[in-house]
C-alpha cells in the first residue's frame, strides 16, 4: 500500500496523529482533492509565520518540530524550491488538542505572492511520509492566497466607511467581485461594485468612473485572512484634481 493512500482507519491505529488541517472539520485523510490553502497558516503583525497543529491522537507527544519554508511565486510546489525560512518552537501537543507554533524567523518575502509551506512532525513517532505536498501528507500545510470568501472591514478610520467585499469563482480563472459601501452607517442591499475580473498577482485593481468623480480602487492580500484597501477618487470637473483617498483592511469572515 502506498505511503500516502487513503486509510479510513488511519487515525485510530496512531497514538500520535499530527495534522495540519486544510480545514476546520479535516481529520487528517489524505490525498485531498485540492486546492489546499488552510486558513491556520497566518503571518503575525511582527512578520513571523505561525501554524496551528494537532495532535489527533490518543496520547500526548513531546517533542514536536515545525519547519517553515518558501516557494517562490511561479514556481512549482517542490522541495527542490522550497527556500527555508526558520524553524518553529519544539511543541508539546497533548491528545486531540492544538497549538499554535511561531516561527522563530521573520518571513523576508521576495515577493508578496511567495508561497509558504510548513511541515511538522515527530521524527521517531509521526515521520514526514509525502515532503511539501499538502495534498498528500497531513503533516503539510500551504498559505496561498485563497480569494474566494466575504470580507469586512472600514475605510478611512474612526470616520470612515464599513465594506464587505464577496468574492466567488466565475469561469476561466476570474472572479466576480461585489463590494459595498455603507451609506450613512447603512450598507445598502446593492453593491456599488459588481464585475468580473482578474486578479494581478495578489491584488485586484479597477476603475469606477461616475459623472463627477474617478475611483481607482485597490485590494492587496495580506494573508489567508487579510486584505488592504486603498481608494482614490479624482474630481471630473475639468482639473482632474484629487478629491480623497482612504485606506484600512478587511477580513475574512467567510
């Protein structure tokens, strides 16, 4: 039997059972199907890349490593283009529990569409079986950024305006993208935006042009769960001279 063929009994022969989950109610079966972009791989505000792991087994284990590491944007998911980033703290997992592991390094990106790949394991009671292949190993976990999801946030500070951003697959690699904006602390039942396009790299960039005014808007992924919004607006009265800009972050909430 291959290393890494689905086993529906897999779980109950191992004291220790070590999962990266690709999602909340993912018990540690492999291969997945894919995509794999688990929402437990986040970067802190100090720049460290940190993971959430379980043990799913009926013992506690000691000892637990988790290695970070980077793909380049564009290239394939390989340990040959895995570029290490630092290690985490050797963990202590008791049985069916979690904890989260911080790498002790700042992720130094080469580019904002870099991929991160982690891998935890007990090198004696819970071995890597498939390396830096998520779909084929629980121990493997991959950050890419997944924009498919709602999101919410505010523009603009303490004064501003709250968004929600719904983002859903269309056909050919583009999305249909719906944003609102509230209106006097009111989000309407319309979207002010709804279009279909294409992502650039990690951020999508339109225009919205009215009979006063020239919008350019601006989303960048920060992380599974996190994005940046700028907005621009330029007056059509002739001048085209600038009206506002505005900035904050929405997260995901679905």
């Amino acid at each position: 039997m291959s290393p890494v063929e689905r086993r529906p009994n897999e779980r109950a022969m191992h004291e220790t059972f070590l999962v990266i989950k690709a999602t909340p109610a993912d018990m540690g079966s492999r291969p997945l199907n894919g995509p794999f972009a688990t929402p437990d791989i986040t970067v802190g505000p100090d720049g460290r890349p940190r993971v959430v792991v379980w043990n799913l087994g009926t013992r506690p284990v000691e000892g637990v490593v988790t290695e970070f590491a980077a793909v380049p944007a564009g290239q394939p998911i390989k340990p040959e283009n895995c570029k290490p980033v630092g290690m985490g703290n050797v963990a202590n997992i008791p049985a069916n529990s979690s904890v989260t592991v911080t790498c002790q390094a700042i992720w130094a990106r080469t580019s904002p569409a870099d991929v991160l790949v982690v891998t935890t394991y007990h090198p004696d009671l819970d071995p890597v079986k498939a390396a830096c292949d998520p779909l084929a190993d629980r121990h493997v976990g991959q950050m890419n950024y997944a924009w498919a999801g709602a999101w919410e946030g505010k523009c603009g500070g303490a004064a501003g305006f709250k968004v929600r951003v719904e983002i859903r697959p269309a056909n050919k690699g583009l999305f249909r993208v719906r944003l609102f904006q509230s209106i006097e602390g009111r989000m309407p039942g319309n979207p002010q935006v709804d279009r279909i396009m294409a992502p650039n790299g990690v951020q999508f960039r339109w225009l919205e042009i009215t009979s006063t005014r020239r919008d350019d808007w601006e989303m960048i992924m920060q992380d599974n769960g996190r994005m940046s919004m700028r907005l621009r607006s330029r007056l059509l009265d002739g001048t085209n001279k600038p009206d506002t800009e505005v900035t904050g972050g929405i997260e995901r909430v679905g």
